[in-house]
C-alpha cells in the first residue's frame, strides 16, 4: 500500500494467521474473544464483500485493527461506510498507528462509492472522542442500543 506510515508500520486484509492478535485486540477494546471466536469472525468478514478488517503491523507484529462495513443508508439515498471497531494496542498508541487506519479507511471508502464515513464510540471513551475530533470527525448524534435474548 502507498501512504506515508510511521517508520516501520505497514497495513494489510487480516487472515487466519492473525486470529490470536485479532483476539487479543478485541479484548484491548473491552469485548471478550477466544481465537476460535476471532477466526469466526475472521471467515464472517472475508466472506462478505461489504467489509473489511483491516490490521496494521510495526515491525512484523500486529499492534492495531480497523473494521468497516458499506452499508446503503436510506436517509440519505447513499452508501456509507461505518467504522466498526478501531483499536491500537497501548505500547503503539500515539504513534500516528490509528490515523493511518482511519486514512486507509477514507482511501477504501472513497474507492468503494461511500459519500461519508460514521463510526461510533462508546460515552466512556473520551479520549477516543477527542482523536476522533482531532482527525476531523464530528459529533453527529445519539445511539440506542437493545439488547436481545435467545429466541
């Protein structure tokens, strides 16, 4: 891939061999995941060809991910391109590893015919709001969420 990447950092589509970081990362972002779950998701993700999960490596090892789903929104009559999950690992954090992904998002968005990127974090995490911000995101509005039990 083309782009400026800090020294050493490069992005690519995860596949099976990234399961256990895949895992890993998703319980950094506070959502439990074994590596048979993360393979699962992993094959869920590559076998639809409205998303992609995206892992960023510095140095050959894994220390971030990004997930995004095209999804067409009536509203606006347009395709929209919402980040499912972002998360950098602690020891990576503030090294431009989480623009880059948001960059490779807005690179893959404007390719697949996207009008705008929507991405939600939960209200705890403030200090995602403010990078969020700080990479030109806006505040947009409220999300509701119910959960469902087994059927």
């Amino acid at each position: 891939m083309t782009g400026h990447y800090p020294l050493g950092t490069d992005l690519r589509n995860a596949v099976h061999a990234d399961a256990d970081d895949v895992a890993s990362l998703l319980c950094e972002m506070g959502y439990p995941c074994d590596l048979d779950e993360a393979v699962e998701r992993i094959n869920v993700i590559a076998g639809n060809d409205r998303q992609v999960l995206v892992v960023a490596r510095r140095d050959g090892a894994v220390c971030g991910l990004i997930a995004l789903d095209f999804m067409y929104y009536l509203p606006l009559g347009t395709t929209t391109c919402r980040v499912t999950a972002l998360v950098v690992t602690p020891t990576a954090q503030g090294l431009g590893i989480g623009r880059q992904l948001l960059k490779e998002v807005e690179r893959r968005a404007r390719a697949g015919g996207a009008s705008r990127i929507e991405l939600t974090s939960g209200s705890q995490r403030t200090e995602a709001h403010a990078f969020y911000r700080a990479c030109g995101y806006k505040d947009s509005s409220v999300r509701f969420v119910k959960q469902l039990g087994a059927a």
